[in-house]
C-alpha cells in the first residue's frame, strides 16, 4: 500500500497539473470521509485500492477539488451496461467491465498485474470520464482499432430517487471528455498493492 502524498504526486506525473493542484482533491475527499485521516511522517495511513480508485475519480470526474466528493459519489454509482466489445475482451476485463463503476476501478487497481498479463501484445487499455451526463468508458486499443469493452451509465432506479443532480441527466450537446491510459491505471496499482518501503 502507499500514504497519499505519494500517491498524488504518481498521478501529477501523468496528469500534467501541479501535485499541489492534485493534493487539494485529496484534501476534501479526506474532508468528505472518503480517504483515511493521516499524519505526517511515518504515521500517516495508507490507501487501499478503494481509496485510490476514489482519489482518480476526483482528479478526472471534476476540474474542481471542492467537487470531488459529489464526482466520487456519482461515478461510483454508474452501472455497467453490455457493449459489443465484452465477449471478446480478456476475462479479467470482461469481469470487471461487468462491475459498477466504483468496484470496477478499485478492482483494476488492486489487480492491475493480472489485467497487464491478460492484454494481447501491443494492446492499451483507455479510461475515460464523460460529462456532464455522467458516463464512463473502458476501450481495449489495438493497433489502429478501438474496441469498447466497458460501458457505464446512471443507475436508473437511482435516477428516478433522485440521486442524480439536474444538470448531469440533462440532453446537452457538449461532452467534456478526460480519460487516463493504462500507463496511470497500472503504475498507481503498483504504488497501492507494493510492500511498504522506505520511499512509500
């Protein structure tokens, strides 16, 4: 497992904006509840895959930090729906394509070494976060194809309890996109499920 500085300062790598930036995600969902309360030094407490997956919820569901719990809350929530590309993905990510979203993210990362196994030579794997309406995606790429493997949308029955705010199940014509690759998705899962040591 890795303490959450340094877990913040692995995706600013990818990311591209300043781990200050990153860390203030971390600061609000650790106000939320969401992520351990810590300390400095050897005391600080460690992320598990679930609190992972919730820190790069945050980073991609929103541009804002004070947003981030609400982001969390909601594509955690999003359920999995049958694509095309399901049948033929490698059983690993067949299983977790199968998942709710929150489950399916925190599962890749605790297992990130099985899905880098199971990928066909020279295939990478895209995650990306749509909104406003809330939809996420996970593509299998190969070469000059793109499969879609996983697909989520709003839980209806949720929507219809009104789970979901106004804006986000509103038709809007304009889509803002962010996804990650599986360069992130695998480094952050040896972070989370490495030994402890010194640099951790």
């Amino acid at each position: 497992m890795a303490r959450l500085q340094p877990t913040v300062e692995l995706i600013a790598r990818f990311d591209g904006r300043p781990v200050a930036t990153l860390a203030s995600y971390g600061a609000r969902l650790r106000e939320a509840g969401l992520l351990p309360e810590t300390q400095r030094g050897a005391g600080a407490s460690h992320l598990d895959p679930e609190h992972a997956a919730a820190l790069l919820i945050a980073t991609l569901g929103t541009d804002s930090p004070s947003e981030g719990p609400e982001a969390v809350r909601v594509y955690r929530s999003l359920a999995a729906r049958p694509t095309p590309g399901r049948a033929s993905a490698p059983a690993m990510l067949a299983a977790l394509a199968a998942l709710p979203f929150g489950e399916a993210v925190a599962t890749m990362i605790e297992n990130g070494e099985i899905v880098g196994r199971e990928l066909p030579e020279g295939g990478s794997l895209i995650l990306a976060f749509k909104r406003p309406v809330p939809t996420a995606e996970l593509h299998l790429r190969l070469g000059s194809e793109t499969n879609l493997v996983g697909l989520w949308t709003p839980d209806m029955k949720k929507m219809i309890r009104g789970f979901y705010k106004a804006e986000t199940t509103r038709d809007q014509d304009r889509v803002l996109v962010s996804s990650v690759t599986d360069k992130t998705l695998f480094a952050l899962s040896e972070c989370i499920t490495a030994d402890l040591t010194g640099e951790l």
